[in-house]
C-alpha cells in the first residue's frame, strides 16, 4: 500500500463514521471520472494479470469437462 494511500486511511478513520461514508461516496466519484468504464487496470492489477497470462501460456487451461463442478 503506498504512503498516501495510509495516509488517506488515516485521515478517514478520523472522521465520524457518516463522514467516512460520505468521503467514500466522493471517492467513488473521483474513480468513476478517471476510469468510468471500470477498463483501467492498477499496478497490482496489472501484475496480477501478466502473471496469470505467462502460467496459461506456460501450463494453458483446464477443459470444463475435466472439472468436478459439484
């Protein structure tokens, strides 16, 4: 977690709790401006999914019809 990210979560423990909320909503907001579509992907976001392309295409998939699914 970065220091402004700590930072910010310090500063909304502070707050009475329907205070929190609305920050919250206002935080909501500002993602939803930068990225209304939810398709921006962030850092760890981004890792997770490199990683989770080089196993599939080192060890490729499962079928569906290989899974136990009940």
């Amino acid at each position: 977690m970065s220091a402004a990210i700590k930072e910010a979560v310090g500063l909304l423990e502070i707050l009475p709790e329907k205070e929190q909320n609305f920050a919250l909503e206002i935080i909501k907001k500002l993602v939803i401006a930068w990225d209304p579509d939810f398709t921006r992907l962030t850092s760890a976001e981004r890792a997770e999914l490199e990683e989770a392309e080089k196993d599939m295409a080192e060890n490729g998939t499962i079928p569906h019809e290989a899974v136990n699914w009940d």
